[in-house]
C-alpha cells in the first residue's frame, strides 16, 4: 500500500472512530507520525479529500494552525441528484469515474459489486473504439448517468413498494 493510501485511510478511520462529520487535525503531527514531508499530507488532502470525494478541507495557518476535514453529508438521492445534475457533466475520464464509483459504494449509496459493474461498463477497455477520447469521455458521461438513473428509479420503485406495505 502506498504512503497516501495509508495516510487517506487513517484519516478516514479518525472520523469513523470519532463518529464526527468534522475532525481537526495538525499537518506537522501528520508528518511526523508518518515519517513524511509535510507536502505529502498536502497532497492527500488535496487529491482525496475533495468536495468530489464527499468532503471539505480549510486550514488555520499560524503556531495553532490545524487542518478541518469535513464530510459533506448528503443522503444516498441526494448524492445521486447532485452527481447526475452537476457532477458528471457533459464528459467524464475513467480517473473521475473510479472516483465517484468508490465514493458511492464507500458511502453504501450503490453497492461494491454495482460500482464495479458501472466502472467496467465504461472503462477504457469496454471503450475501445478508434475514436478521439474526447468523443469517449462524452459517451462515458451518458452512460454513467443513465446507469445512475436507472439505480434511482429502481430505488424509487423499492420506496413505493415499501410504502404500500406500511398501508396494508
């Protein structure tokens, strides 16, 4: 496992530990316990922990400085309505696909096995084609979205199902 995939994954574990949405944290005392530069947090933070990847990170500059890392929290529908409607946009790379694949199957929005279903449903092997990558990422783009609408409707199935038993 790498250095970053090892600090992203302790940092994940402090707020599942703590239960908190927001957890502070000091980027020296990182660095410190990891045996790394202060750089390499920076780039942890700033590659994994993103508003894409469900979180927000602001630092207090200073001798008290510290980093906050906080988790967007947002419902399974509405994750799905905000990836659908401003997310995904008109193209879509793999990298952004892996990542948002992860992210939902990471927050239970999806399962593992259907994040890796949509991931290999647009990978760039199922995408072979000889066209551009920009005419790709397009196609990657409305697939991805369609196979995303497809979980919504299915779970808006499931939540009138559920509904009518309450009223029998």
């Amino acid at each position: 496992m790498r250095l970053s995939d090892t600090i992203e994954q302790f940092i994940k574990e402090m707020m599942q530990q703590d239960q908190q949405a927001e957890i502070d944290l000091k980027r020296n005392e990182l660095a410190e316990y990891f045996h790394c530069a202060p750089s390499q947090i920076n780039y942890v933070l700033s590659t994994r922990f993103t508003p894409d990847h469900g979180y927000m990170t602001s630092s207090q500059r200073g001798g008290g400085g510290y980093i906050r890392i906080v988790r967007i929290v947002r419902s399974g529908n509405e994750q799905l309505r905000y990836l659908l409607n401003e997310r995904i946009g008109e193209a879509i790379t793999p990298a952004e696909v892996q990542v948002l694949c992860n992210q939902l199957a990471e927050r239970r929005v999806i399962s593992v096995h259907d994040a890796q279903l949509m991931a290999a449903a647009v990978s760039p092997a199922a995408l072979s084609a000889p066209v551009p990558e920009a005419i790709k990422n397009v196609l990657r783009a409305r697939i991805l979205r369609s196979m995303l609408l497809c979980v919504v409707q299915q779970r808006a199935k499931e939540g009138e199902k559920e509904a009518g038993q309450d009223e029998v």
